[in-house]
C-alpha cells in the first residue's frame, strides 16, 4: 500500500499558499503546483479547463471578487489509490464550505451583502513528481442562490440547511493512515455501488430497504445537493430522495468513475459522468423528454463498523438541467434584467 503523506502535504501547502495569495499571484501560485497540461474540471457554467492562467480567469478571479474575503473551512480531507485504474494513480480530496461576504453579483445571483457558503469537493491528482495534473471542484451553486434568497426550482423532497461536516469529527486525515481501513471502507463501498447497479439493470424502480440496510447504517444521514435536499435514516432517503429519482427517471446507464478511492475510514467517487439517465417527467421540476442527460456527481462517505454512515453528495444539476434545455442562470439573468 502507498504512503500518501507526501501527496497530503502537497496539497495542504497548495492550499495554504493559493488561498493566502494576492489575486495578481494566483496564477503564478497555480503553475508553481501544477503540471504544463494542467487540467481542471468545474461545474456549470465552468466547465473544463486548462492551463493555470484560463482556471483563474474562469473560475477563482470571479469568485473571489464576489465573495471577499474568502475562508476555506475544510471538514473532510484525505488521500488514496484510485480503485479505477489499479491504483496507478493517488488522489487527494478536501469537502467543506467556501465563506466569504456576498459583495458582487456572481454568475447573475445578487449579491446580498452578508455571508454565504459555498459547499465545495475539490479532488486533485498528484504526480509521483510531486505536481498536481488535474483538479475536479464541485461546488453547490443552487445553495448560494437559497442565501439569496433565489431559489429556481420545485421544492425539495429533503431538508435545505448548512450541512455539518462529520458527526465523529475525524474527517482531517492529515495523518497517515492503517491501509487495512482503506481497505474495509472501499470493499463496503463498492458492495454499495453493486447493488445499486444491479438495480438499474434490472430495471427495477423500487429498491427494498432491506438491500440499502446490507452497506448503510440505519440512522444514515444523506446531505445531498440543494434541489434535492438532506435525509435522515433509510426509510426516509428512500421517500424523499431514491423512490422519486427511480420513479421519475428511466433508462439509467451507469459510465463509471474518474477517481474512487478510500483512506481511513472515509471515501468517495466522481464521474464525469457518473450516469445518464431519461428524464419521465417531475424530477426537478422537469418535463417528460427523450434527453439522454448527464449527471456528474460527487459522493464522499464515512464508514462506522462494517456500514456507511453519513454521505455528502454533489451534482452538477444545472449542467443536468442544461442538457435537457433549462439554463437556470440565464434565466436568472434575465429575470434580474427585467
């Protein structure tokens, strides 16, 4: 098994150096930890890019002009072997919330002037060279458009609130950790990600609880993107989230993962997609069509014992809803223009 602590420490001081630099400084921070082909992955309306110079342009400049000054509030943080390339790979995530005052108008959403989260999943490859090659940054745009007071969709089936981070409070693996964790957490994982699938194809809309209950504690906590909503226990994920995605969207396909990895007792998965799926009409608000749209999801878990007992979800759900012709912020923008 590999010794991560040198990936861990790559990114801690990537962090500690970019979020304390001056915004002329960003890019020469970037490129100092990042490889030439460096390539960066974000959600609507990011999408990928490359190069240090176009990730600042795209994403961070805006952002910190919006929201400043900005703290990086770091709830989950740990590394691994990528279980989709037979380990040839190390990745090394960080889950929190981006805060900072709300001064600037971002992405069309007013600005309000107090201040708002960011809920955020950042996920870097790092070399054996020691650069990072590629970054995926997830964050909940629907979230900060709830601060605002701006809310575009159907209400949610779950509960809308500022996630907590881990209820153990052992989320920080900045210390090395016994692999045989790593180890216990992703078999449990992949058990999970089985079943699942073999519900799909089946064909199956229902999922007996009794199957979640083989790799889920039953006091699970769910705490899924804004549209969709928080959960509690796992009869109650199943009412307000799993029964209505499986009623209400049909010809899923599942494409796989970038990067699925454990350390401890903590993991997690991004796809780019993850899966696509037909939408038969009501999830999200959405009409029935014949969209074969994308979702590009992040899941991080805790493990507790021999089952999974808390999950933070994020998906880029106005890149799903774009797909099937819903530009959400355009419509914002216009709405504001009126």
């Amino acid at each position: 098994m590999k010794n991560f602590q040198k990936a861990k420490s790559i990114v801690r001081n990537y962090i500690q150096d970019f979020d304390k630099a001056s915004d002329k400084d960003l890019t020469k921070v970037l490129k100092k930890y990042t490889t030439k082909d460096y390539h960066w992955r974000g959600m609507h309306p990011f999408y990928e890019q490359h190069g240090a110079k176009d990730v600042i342009k795209s994403f961070w400049k805006p952002f910190r002009k919006a929201f400043s000054p900005i703290q990086r509030r770091v709830d989950i943080f740990f590394a691994g072997a990528n279980d989709c390339d037979d380990g040839a790979s190390q990745w090394v995530v960080n889950v929190g919330n981006f805060l900072g005052l709300f001064d600037n108008n971002w992405l069309g959403i007013p600005s309000t002037g107090k201040m708002a989260f960011l809920r955020y999943a950042e996920f870097h490859r790092v070399t054996p060279e020691g650069k990072i090659a590629e970054t995926a940054l997830f964050c909940d745009i629907i979230s900060v458009m709830h601060q605002a007071g701006h809310y575009p969709l159907p209400p949610m089936t779950g509960a809308a609130f500022l996630y907590p981070g881990p209820r153990t409070h052992d989320g920080l693996q900045y210390e090395k950790q016994h692999p045989k964790g790593a180890k216990k957490t992703m078999k449990v994982l992949n058990k999970m990600i089985a079943d699942l699938t073999s519900l799909n194809v089946d064909g199956a809309k229902k999922c007996p609880p009794e199957l979640l209950a083989k790799t889920w504690n039953e006091d699970m906590i769910w705490y899924g993107p804004f549209g969709i909503g928080a959960s509690y226990t796992i009869r109650r994920y199943q009412q307000q989230h799993q029964y209505p995605f499986r009623d209400n969207l049909h010809s899923k396909v599942f494409n796989g993962h970038i990067a699925r990895f454990a350390e401890g007792n903590y993991c997690g998965f991004f796809g780019w997609p993850n899966l696509n799926n037909k939408n038969s009409g009501g999830f999200l608000g959405m009409t029935a069509n014949d969209t074969n749209a994308p979702m590009r999801v992040v899941d991080i878990y805790r493990r507790e014992g021999d089952k999974l007992a808390e999950n933070w979800v994020y998906i880029d759900i106005l890149h799903y809803l774009n797909a099937q012709g819903l530009n959400v912020l355009e419509r914002m923008r216009q709405i504001n223009r009126t």
